[in-house]
C-alpha cells in the first residue's frame, strides 16, 4: 500500500511543494490568523471564504488595486474613439451639407460618445480583471485538497505559497499552528 500525503495524492504522484494550507471554522479566527500572517511579512499568500468577509482586505493589508485608473483611461480612450470617429466621417471623408448646418457639432454626437464610452469602459474593466487576477488558469494546487472543497461551503482557510521569500518549510508551519487549532496541510503541485 502507497504512502498517503495530506492531499490526498500517492507519494508515487508526489510533485514539489506548493504551500501550507490552514483551516479555521470562525470568522473572527480567520481575521486573527489573516492579521498575524501580515504582519509576519508574508506576501504570497490569500485567504479563501464561502462570502464576503468585511474587514478582511484590511486584516490581509491588500492595497488598492490600478483596475479603476484601467476602466477611466478605456473610457476616455472610448469617449475619444467615438468623437473622432463621427467627426472624420461627418465632417473629413464624407462631407454633406445640409441647409447651412455645421459638418461637425458635438451636442450631436454627444450620444454615440457615450455609448462608446460604456463599450470601451466595460471591455477595459473584463481584460483588466482577467490580467490582474492571472486568469484564466484552469488549474489550482488547492484544488487537490479535500479539506478545501468546504472553503465553498462553511470553512476559511488561509494558504501561503511557497514562492514567498519568507516561507520556510518549519517555521511557515509553526507560524499556521500558531494561529489556528487545526491541522496545517501541505499541498503539492503535480501539475
């Protein structure tokens, strides 16, 4: 009979190790175990919930993210499009005068600009989001852990990658012991 890691996998199926994944079943353990991992200094880590948890960015110390400044330049990228776009073929390649109305004149095209604006708005915020959250990726080590198929249903848990510059396999996991009652999990990347 084959040796049987912590996920589940056979030793045989061994890979390299991906990081520690920790379990805790309240909200307010999650927020303390989120608080001293910060302030540990570890920065490749996340903490995974069934909902939202309010006060969890500031427990983890996430800062604001740049996907605002992506959504108003693709708006103004949009805004400008749609203006010069009704201005070049009204007023450059197809000119037609009507009873001694301008070629061009914004108010007019006042609602095609802001529909551009929301298209370009709109696809800048789904490729901004896609790009800083690394997706798709279709495969997550995490994945391979049985215990953390209940992050969708009642359990929080917080993993550290082993990426970090900190980590260290021994005091990693003295650090997640600390924390929370349960068992610290080791999960491997066989991908």
């Amino acid at each position: 009979m084959t040796e049987t890691t912590t996920t589940g996998s056979t030793a045989s199926e061994k890979g390299k190790l991906y990081g520690f994944l920790v379990e805790f079943e309240k909200v307010d353990e999650l927020l303390a175990g989120a608080r001293v991992v910060r302030d540990a200094g570890y920065t490749k880590w996340d903490a995974h919930t069934p909902f939202v948890i309010h006060g969890l960015d500031a427990a983890m110390g996430v800062k604001k993210t740049i996907l605002p400044y992506i959504v108003f330049a693709g708006g103004l990228t949009g805004t400008t499009a749609g203006i010069l776009l009704q201005w070049w073929t009204n007023a450059v390649d197809y000119p037609f005068l009507i009873s001694g109305k301008p070629l061009f004149s914004l108010p007019a095209n006042i609602p095609i600009a802001f529909e551009t604006t929301i298209l370009f708005a709109a696809l800048s915020t789904l490729v901004g989001m896609l790009a800083l959250n690394g997706l798709p990726r279709l495969y997550h080590p995490l994945h391979r852990s049985h215990s953390f198929k209940r992050a969708t249903d009642d359990r929080f848990f917080i993993s550290i990658e082993a990426g970090d510059p900190l980590f260290d396999r021994e005091s990693t996991r003295n650090l997640l012991e600390s924390i929370s009652g349960r068992q610290v999990e080791e999960v491997e990347d066989v991908a």
